[in-house]
C-alpha cells in the first residue's frame, strides 16, 4: 500500500537546530533533510538570518526549499517569490536608532532590510564574526540615509555582551511596544514589527501549501522560536535548549552536536509510516 505521513510539512530553526555547534549541517542531517524533500515533505528553514545566509546552507546540500527569514518578517518560495513581508515602520524605526546610538552605544547595531545588510563599520569584530558563521556580506551604510530613501528594515540586529542583550531586551520592549524584541542567542537580541513572530511567518507558509497548524511539525531551539513551537501540532526542543523551552515542546530530541535533528525524523517521521 501506498504509504503516508502524519507529518505533512516541517519548519526548522537554523542556528542551533539544523546546524552543529560549528554551524555546519551535518551529513546525518543533510541526508535527513533530502529523504523529507523524495518522500514529498516540504522542509522551511525559519530563521532570524537574512535569506543571503540562508541559502549558502541549501545550496551546499543541494535542495531549494522555501524560507522564512528575519524571524517571520520575509516568507519566500523556493523560486524566492515573496509570499510575505513585514517591514519597521520609519518613524518609529527612527526613534530607535536614536535610543540605540545614544544610550546603548556598546552594541552593534545592524540593519536589515531585505536582501541587504548594512553596518557602520564592516571591519567591527563581531560583524566579521557573523560573516564568517553566514557567509552573507555587509555593507556599510548610514542607516538615516536608509530610512530616508524609503528602504525601511526588516529588522534591526544588536551584537552585544548576555547581559547588555538581557537588558536591552526588557528595556526596549517595554519603551517600544510596536515592536518583537527578543533575544535569537545570548549575544544577539532581534527587533522586528510586533506583528513578526516566526508563528506569523509559518502562517503565511501554511496558507501557501494549504496545510493546517495541526499537520505541521517545528523545531527549535531558542527563546525566538517560542511561538513556532506553540503554534504547530507537534514540536521539538534540541537538547541544548534552555529549560524554558523544552517545557514548551511536545517533545525532546537529542543536542545539535549529537544530530538530534536527524535523530528525530528518523525515528519519529521515517519510521512511523503509516498506511492509507
């Protein structure tokens, strides 16, 4: 008999889900991830990263998938058609840069806007840090200038110490209620339009394929993959999630140095075909 999944589609986080500590996929994981694409499965990687350091991942295990970039806020095809996009508002977008500059000048600050990525200084050590963990290329820019020509962000980045993030996610969020604020690792705290959620973005995906929540299974591992988590029928904390968020999961696979991505469909979506 023909056979069939439960799972009909899966959104997966990058950094600390599909990727090793080294940021690298695995070869257990990028098998795992084509076996998913011949079964008929559709694979969305949903991740904070602009879709220039995401497609280095694809490319480099030959598949073309869809993506949810900018942590919801940029839905694209596999064909990079936009099937969603949620920009900053100017304004207030412009009232931030000014908090940023003048009362946190210790972070990074890195502005996004579609496929571009704009810093004030490309040389800035942990702006060469990302570089060389995604392979996407900054440049430099005045980000006044930016907004004033109408190229509003996607999302503005800030690279700092745990405890400058920490508190600049709780400050922030209270000051400016329009926007996501929310931390995608310790050092890197992301700010979006309050509407941007990676649940938001998977939405959008969903209403695409024609799937409900219910047939979808997530992945992830962090405090930004909070709401995908929520919003799928069945989801997955690595085992190198924070406490927090394998509470939230309905279930727990192995750390992304053990190959926990590919662990689990293997033994959870591979092996439990079922028969129409």
């Amino acid at each position: 008999m023909e056979a069939v999944f439960m799972v009909k589609i899966v959104f997966s986080d990058i950094d600390g889900t599909f990727l090793t500590p080294e940021s690298k996929v695995s070869p257990a994981t990028a098998m795992a991830a084509q076996k998913l694409l011949a079964e008929g499965i559709p694979l969305v990687l949903v991740s904070a990263r602009m879709p220039e350091a995401i497609y280095p991942l694809t490319d480099a295990i030959g598949i073309k998938i869809p993506i949810i970039s900018y942590s919801g806020a940029l839905a694209l095809t596999e064909t990079g058609e936009e099937l969603g996009s949620i920009t900053m508002a100017g304004a207030d977008t412009a009232r931030l840069l000014a908090v940023l500059e003048s009362e946190y000048p210790d972070a990074v600050v890195n502005y996004y806007a579609g496929h571009h990525w704009y810093v004030k200084a490309v040389e800035n050590e942990r702006v060469q840090t990302e570089v060389r963990i995604t392979s996407a290329q900054p440049q430099k820019a005045s980000f006044e200038e930016r907004l004033a020509v109408g190229e509003v962000p996607h999302k503005i980045l800030l690279m700092a110490e745990p405890e400058l993030c920490e508190r600049a996610e709780r400050e922030l969020s209270a000051r400016f209620p329009m926007f996501h604020v929310v931390r995608s690792a310790a050092f890197l705290l992301e700010i979006m339009d309050a509407a941007v959620s990676k649940a938001s973005g998977i939405e959008v995906m969903l209403k695409h394929f024609g799937f409900t929540a219910e047939q979808a299974l997530s992945l992830g591992d962090n405090y930004n993959d909070i709401e995908m988590l929520e919003l799928t029928g069945r989801s997955v904390a690595m085992g190198n999630s924070p406490e927090k968020i394998k509470a939230i999961a309905t279930d727990i696979t192995l750390a992304n140095d053990a190959d926990g991505w590919a662990r689990f469909l293997e033994q959870e979506i591979f092996a439990k075909e079922i028969a129409r």
